[in-house]
C-alpha cells in the first residue's frame, strides 16, 4: 500500500503503488561494490603518494616495487564483504 505523498494541483494527493514503486530503485551498487569502490580509492591515494619513486631520476628499491605491487594486487580475487573488510594493507618502506 502506498505510503508517500506528491503534490497535484497545488494539493498533497497520496501516491499510487505503481507511482511509489518507480520511487523504490534498485541501489547504484551493491554493498560488495560499494567496499570495493572505497578500497580502491584508498588505494589509489597510496599509490599517488608514492609514485615519484618511479619518476626517471629514481630507483625503486626491491621493498618499494614490491609494495607498490602489492598495492595494486589488493583487489584480486576478493568476492565477499568479509572479505574486503579484513583487507590489510601492506606496510609503506
């Protein structure tokens, strides 16, 4: 049953179920997408942060490439929001 209200003519009118129902969407994303979303960004900030070290007058040393590999391996193969939620992030060198 309808429980939401519109203006019609200048006068609060209740809604019809099929009118409230076009109201009730389907969300963007789910919650496992919306974690991944959020993982992503936080991982995409730490890799920013380290990106001068590939710039041509570096080196990367070996703890350096690797955690920025890791970095970008976070991601791979998580497919539940447990699994996300446990993500740890590698320690910066």
């Amino acid at each position: 049953m309808a429980t939401k209200y519109k203006m019609e003519d200048g006068k609060r009118v209740l809604m019809t179920d099929a009118e409230e129902a076009e109201l009730n969407v389907a969300p963007l994303h789910t919650e496992l997408e919306y974690l991944l979303i959020q993982l992503r960004k936080k991982r995409n900030k730490l890799l920013e942060k380290t990106d001068w070290w590939g710039t041509s007058d570096n080196t990367m040393t070996a703890e350096q490439t690797q955690y920025r590999q890791e970095l970008r391996d976070i991601t791979n193969g998580l497919t539940t929001v447990e699994e996300v939620n446990a993500v740890e992030f590698p320690t910066k060198p």
